[in-house]
C-alpha cells in the first residue's frame, strides 16, 4: 500500500507518528521493508518541534498523524493494516550504514539534536538486548513505554521481533490496570521507567507477582536506592537498571541477569546509587578522566562509549559529531566510575551526575542529581529536581522543586539537605509544585523546569 498509494521506496524520507497500536508497528515494519528512512516523531510534541525536525530533514513524505499545517511533503494516512489485502513482496535488503530512524535528543539537559541511527546500529542493539536479557520464543516482555521514545521502540518492538520473543505492548501506562496485566500475561520481563515503579508502589500491589517473573528493566532516569529497596521488601522484585542514550540506540549497559542475590544486594539495595550494570555485549563502556586517558575504579569521569550500537552522526550538525566522538570514543556528557563486587568478575557501572549539571556556589561545584538523589531519600517526597539560578553574591544558587506531602515542611527538607550538603550549597527557596516537567518516559527536563521556576528566581 505504501509503495502503490504513497509512492514510498527505497531512498524515501518518511516522517510518523507512532503510537502503541498495532496500526503504528506494521506502518514502522513496511517501512524498513521498502528501504525508507523513518523520522520518528513525538506525537505530543509541539508544532514548532515537529515542524523543525521535518525541515532539517527534508522529508518527502509526512504521515497525517504528524499533524503539522502546510508542509511541503506529500500527506498519507495509513490505512488499517486488516483492511488491506494479503500480498507477497521481497524486502529491501538495505546496506548496514543506510539510516533506519531518525530521532530527536530529548533536550532534557541541552537543545535537540537529531540522532542518525543505522540499519547496523538497531540490529546490534537488538541483538546485544536479546542475548543479555535471553530474550526468546516464549518469553514475555510486557512493554507500556511510547514507541516514538527510543527505549520502547528497541526494546519492545525491534528486540522482540530480532528474538522472537513475545510483546504485550500496553496503549500507555495506567497504574490502577498495569496490576492486572501483570496477573494476566504473566510476562517474564517488564519494561519500566523509574515513576511508573513509584506510581505502582503509591497505589498498592497485587498480591504477589506472577509465576516465572524475573525483574523489572529500568531506563531513561535514574532509580533511587529508597525506590530499589521499596520494590524489594512489596514485591521480592529485582529491577535491573540500564543505561544508554539515543545516540547509543538505548542501550549500553544492564545489570546482568546471572547475577548473585547478594551482589544484587549490594549493588542496588545497599548501595548509595543503584549501578546501571556492565557494558552489554557489541560494545564497550569506559571511564574517561579529561585528558582521554581510562580511569582507575573508583575514579570519577565521563563514561564513553563505542562499538556497533553507537549512532552514525547528528544530522546536519558536523562540529556536535565531532566534538561527541573525541578520543575514538562517543562522549556522554554523564559522570560515573567503576565498582567492583567480590562475587563477579567485571567492573559495574554508577553514574553519578552530568557534566554540566552542576551549579558553581562560591566557586565549589554543587552537583544538581546528587542534591536530586538526596531529596528522593526522604519520606513524603513523591518527586524532586533542582537547577541552577544567577546569584549576585554566591554566582549561582540553587532552587529545589518538589512534589511532596503537605504536611512535609520547608524547615524538615532543609534539616535533611543539610546532613548531606554545606549549608552554603542549600537551596535558596523549595519550590511546591504538582508535577516536575519531565519526559514521557520519566527523563527530566531541565530547560522546562528551569523556565517553570524562573519566577521564584
């Protein structure tokens, strides 16, 4: 229908739309059946964010649900996928480097840039993803997270149709029902992020997990230990917490699901910040100090990344692709070092921080997440983020943002902080509000709450 009705073929540029339905996965499949390249937009997103990527990339063909007003590219709507008649055509075999989807950073930290991720990148992740979490005919993976994000469109659509694997891919999240789809399909695995294992946890349990389950995989922010130990003494359940960017087609490191209950213990349970695991296999993770030399466990640096996964480039953006890629190596921007486990023989990851979310307090450097972190270890805070503000005499100040109980006072936050943190780095004023900006899949977006607490600054 695509070829015939759109005129779409090998070459074309197609921007969509996707959502959670089986409409949006065909479309996504006959698409890299005909050798097109995929735009993959936000279908939430603002008009001037769609429109933008749709400029940048040029596209000839938009799906109407992309919804953006006199594009000069041909319109299609794809039609229900059982309407149409059954028919035998070859696939495109495309060339590895050819560019599969094309798809935008958050901008949780920085402006968007559009990541170029090739037909190589996907099938190495979807195959890294397959062998570290034995996917498999017969296993069960219960995916609710937005097809249009990088982590639901490789884990539970591209790695399950690579393994064979078989996908419940719930319309969204709805944390009153998810219980009941965990009792009913009884998946092996569930695809999660952070605020959905804290949504859950806040309206109650099912009775037990179902028979067979392993663990929770978490990605996209970061998992508090006071949430990983909350999920462990409710449930017995393990999350096994990932790591990666869309520059890194989602994922380059997961806790491995060989390993011991006591190093699991340790390392995410008791430990200050849960690890997001070892390198998965296709790639290599190293700590990078600032002359691009490796740095020694326990040594804070930038975690870098290479290997068949990481993207091809940012697309019309030459100086961002090579200031990402010095040393040999794709630059993360995140801070973390190695930890070893005297049960296991391989390095585990821990992030601690990005590089600029930092705010510069009498000219000590304040990290933005560890203050986060901080915040999320006491009672009666659901959720919490801070940034940074221009201060006359200190040069920077922080703001905290929380959503908390009411009773939960201004004076027992700042008597928390402070056990942690110089009473010079503590916020200049704690902000209330009834959600923090983040993104579908529970990223913050730190331009976002910045602009929401420009006010108070």
């Amino acid at each position: 229908w695509l070829k015939e009705h759109a005129d779409i073929g090998l070459g074309s540029m197609v921007a969509i739309a996707p959502r959670n339905d089986l409409r949006s996965v065909i479309m996504i499949c006959a698409l890299l059946w005909l050798g097109a390249s995929i735009a993959v937009v936000d279908p939430n997103a603002p008009e001037g964010r769609k429109r933008s990527i749709l400029q940048a990339l040029k596209v000839n063909a938009v799906e109407a649900a992309v919804d953006v007003p006199d594009v000069e590219a041909r319109i299609f709507s794809f039609p229900d996928p059982s309407k149409l008649p059954q028919t035998r055509q070859a696939p495109h075999h495309a060339d590895p480097r050819q560019d599969a989807f094309y798809i935008g950073t958050s901008g949780s930290t920085s402006v968007s840039k559009i990541v170029a991720q090739t037909h190589e990148n996907l099938i190495a992740n979807a195959r890294a993803v397959t062998q570290h979490h034995g996917l498999e005919p017969g296993v069960r993976l219960l995916g609710c997270l937005p097809i249009h994000h990088v982590n639901g469109l490789h884990l539970s659509l591209m790695a399950a149709l690579y393994s064979g694997c078989h996908t419940l891919l719930l319309p969204g999240f709805d944390a009153f029902r998810y219980p009941q789809h965990l009792t009913a399909f009884a998946p092996h695995i569930a695809s999660v992020v952070p605020s959905i294992l804290q949504a859950l946890m806040n309206v109650g349990r099912p009775a037990k997990l179902p028979d067979g389950f392993r663990y929770f995989v978490s990605a996209a922010a970061p998992l508090s230990r006071s949430l990983a130990t909350l999920v462990w003494e409710r449930w017995g359940a393990r999350i096994h917490q990932g790591y990666g960017l869309t520059e890194t087609v989602n994922f380059s490191t997961t806790v491995p699901r060989n390993l011991p209950e006591a190093a699991y213990h340790r390392l995410m349970v008791h430990a200050e910040i849960p690890t997001v695991g070892c390198a998965v296999p296709g790639n290599e993770v190293v700590i990078l100090d600032a002359s691009g030399h490796t740095a020694p466990v326990g040594v804070v640096g930038e975690i870098c990344v290479r290997g068949h996964n990481v993207m091809d480039r940012y697309v019309n953006n030459e100086a961002e692709t090579a200031h990402a890629f010095r040393y040999g190596w794709f630059h993360t921007g995140d801070l973390g070092y190695f930890t070893m486990d005297p049960d296991c023989d391989r390095p585990f990851i821990v992030i601690c921080g990005r590089e600029k979310n930092v705010a510069k307090i009498r000219g000590e450097s304040v990290s933005l997440e560890e203050m986060e972190r901080c915040l999320l270890e006491l009672p009666g805070i659901q959720d919490a983020a801070c940034s940074s503000v221009p201060d006359p005499t200190t040069g920077e100040a922080i703001l905290a943002a929380i959503c908390a109980d009411e009773k939960l006072s201004s004076e027992i936050v700042y008597a928390h902080l402070a056990k942690t943190f110089q009473r010079s780095a503590l916020p200049r004023d704690v902000v209330r509000l009834t959600s923090i900006p983040r993104t579908p899949t529970g990223k913050l977006l730190r331009p976002a709450l910045k602009a929401l607490l420009g006010n108070s600054a």
